[in-house]
C-alpha cells in the first residue's frame, strides 16, 4: 500500500485568481523520500500544504495510509492527518528548552514514556546532552535538528519539509543534508522534501518532481532526471544546459558545433534543439576554429569555459585547472559527451532510437 497518494489535485487561490496546482498526481511509497523541486512559484510549496492539510484542495483526492484525508467532500485537519512538518525558520519555541520544544506535541502521553519519546528522538539527532539548553544558545544546523526531532516524536506516516536548509551557509546545509537523510533512511521514514536547489534535491530525492507552472513536468530517478529530461524546462532547470539549434538530415542532425550523427525519427529539414551541458563540448585552440573564447571562470577543481560559436551562440565546456586558456583565443568546439544527447522540437523531447537504460546502469538510490 502507498502512504501517500494524489490523483488530480488542483488549487486556485481565490484572491488572486491564479491556479496554484493543476491535475498533481503522484504516489509515495514507504520509506521514500520525493524530492518537490522546481523555480518560485511554481507548485511545490501549495502541494506540500495541501498533504498537510493546511489548505484544501479545489479538486482531487489526497489519501495518507490508505485514508482519504482530503477531497470528495472530506477534510481532515492538519492534526489527525498524522504528519510532520519541519520548516525553512524551525519555528521552535524561544520559551522553551530543546526537550520541552521535542516534548510539545506529546501531551496525551504519561510522563515516563514522554520522556523516553523526547530523549530517544534527540538521540537520534545527536542532541541528547543539550536538552536542556534554549534555542538562542544553537547553531543553526542545531536548532534545525531540534526542528526534526520534533516532527519524528509522535513517529508520523509522513515527514514532510519545506526547504528545512535555505537558512543556513553552504557548509552547514552540505553537512545537514547527509545528516538528515541518514537519519531519515535508518528510520525508514516516507518523506516529501520541498526545495529550489537541485543539487540538493539530486541529493535528497530517491525520486524527485519538477515543477513547472503548476503542474509536474517530470517525476523519476534523479538519474532519470537528469539524463533523460523530457520537456525542455526540465533539461534547462535541472541541468544548467545550453541548447543548440539544430536542423535534421539523414545522417543525424546538423548544428553550428557539427553534425551530431543521432537519429531523431523526424523529416529533413526539421527545427530541432539539443541540449548540451558543459561535460558534453571539448575544443582545443585552432586558429581555424570554429569560435573565439567568450570568458573564463575559475572553479576550483575546473576552469568553466563560456565559448561563443561563430553562429553567435554560446556553450560551456569544462578544462582541468591546469589549462589556463585566453579569453579571445578561437577555438574548435565539438560534441563530445559519450552518450545521446536530450533533443527536443516544440519544447518536447525527441526519443532517440536506442536511449541509455538507466536503470541497468546505474542501481537505485536508498
């Protein structure tokens, strides 16, 4: 049985007139963990509060664990629906310490298993000996931890996050987000993360939604994701592609950097656009080339090359550190990536006849 589950799930907010989410459905597996990623305003956040419970649906249904909780003329508020929410600001009581902010929503309990609930949770988080300190005396990965080990005590059916990372540096979130999906994979947990980061969702997501103006434009693997988009939104949102004009022939498909010999099943002639990362063009200096160094940037491991093709379009390619190339200089540019490559007409994508299989390449994410 699926612990979450949405069929055709649409919002419009009436004040503005705008529709939120369109026709959303997905199911959620036990122990998974769906990544919610795409651009601002762009669904994500709506969706993970009609899950909770904190605004109905206009159409749909919602059900967690099998029971409807939303939809068809049922509501279920957000304190039945027995799910846990972790937000981008923590939200945890300055008046309280680290054990009475995780102890909060265990009440109902008797004392002696309340406490055992509260210090087990903070264990789980590594913060049982700072259970009694308040929140302005944490950091904030630790007040963040705080915030988890008060959506786990009631042990819910879902955890659901709202880009829990965002407020801390570059470190700490790197160093959080290993954390928490350690956590969240020893307890097995069924979790709906919402972010705008997509390294971080790459990197959250046993499967990961893209948002596009309301609606999912793509759900997969993050590998899927990533190799394989299908719309050009999701090839230009997840990836940071550039893409090429392209025109068919028989041979494959002719562009400024060449001909990419990959069949596209489309008539000559056809309008087409590929999408290119910076792993997929090499180039080498040539005087004879076919486009000038536009800019170079600096990466640490890597320079980033931004390469302006005598066409007037521009691609990125990556050089090792080591080669220091001048801006200015021409260059021959060429495919180079290994592995088809994403193309796509009207904004969709086009099936090559032997795509790569994913799945028998690289094994599923736990």
């Amino acid at each position: 049985m699926n612990r979450l589950e949405l069929r055709n799930v649409s919002k419009k907010y009436a004040r503005s007139g705008s529709t939120a989410v369109q026709g959303v459905t997905f199911t959620l597996a036990e122990g998974e963990i769906l990544a919610l990623v795409g651009r601002s305003g762009g669904g994500k956040t709506t969706t993970l509060r009609l899950i909770a419970g904190l605004e109905a649906p206009d159409t749909g249904v919602i059900t967690i664990d099998g029971r409807l909780v939303a939809g068809e003329g049922v509501f279920v508020p957000p304190e039945r629906r027995n799910v846990g929410m972790v937000f981008q600001e923590h939200a945890l009581f300055p008046h309280l310490t680290v054990y009475e902010n995780v102890a909060f929503g265990l009440h109902k309990q008797q004392k002696s298993i309340r406490e055992e609930i509260v210090m087990e949770s903070l264990r789980l988080v590594g913060l049982q000996t700072l259970a009694m300190r308040y929140p302005h005396a944490l950091s904030g990965g630790e007040r963040q931890r705080v915030a988890l080990a008060r959506a786990l005590a009631p042990r819910p059916a879902l955890l659901l996050f709202d880009e829990p990372f965002s407020s801390l540096d570059a470190d700490m979130r790197v160093q959080m987000r290993q954390q928490v999906r350690d956590i969240l994979k020893s307890l097995k947990a069924t979790v709906v993360f919402v972010t705008h980061d997509q390294e971080e969702a790459l990197f959250m997501g046993d499967r990961l939604a893209v948002f596009q103006d309301g609606e999912i434009a793509q759900i997969g693997a993050p590998e899927e994701i990533f190799h394989a988009p299908q719309r050009r939104f999701v090839a230009e949102f997840m990836g940071g592609s550039d893409f090429l004009a392209g025109k068919t022939v028989l041979e494959g498909i002719q562009t400024a950097l060449g001909l990419l010999p990959q069949p596209t099943g489309l008539p000559p002639a056809t309008l087409v656009e590929i999408a290119l990362r910076a792993d997929d063009v090499a180039f080498t200096l040539d005087s004879q080339g076919n486009g000038v160094i536009a800019e170079r940037f600096f990466r640490g491991a890597f320079y980033l090359y931004r390469l302006k093709l005598d066409s007037g379009e521009f691609v990125h390619a990556l050089q090792p550190h080591t080669e220091l190339l001048p801006v200015g200089a021409r260059v021959h540019m060429y495919f180079n990536a290994g592995h088809p490559l994403s193309v796509f007409h009207n904004g969709s994508v086009v099936q090559v006849n032997s795509p790569i299989n994913l799945h028998h390449l690289i094994p599923a994410k736990r």
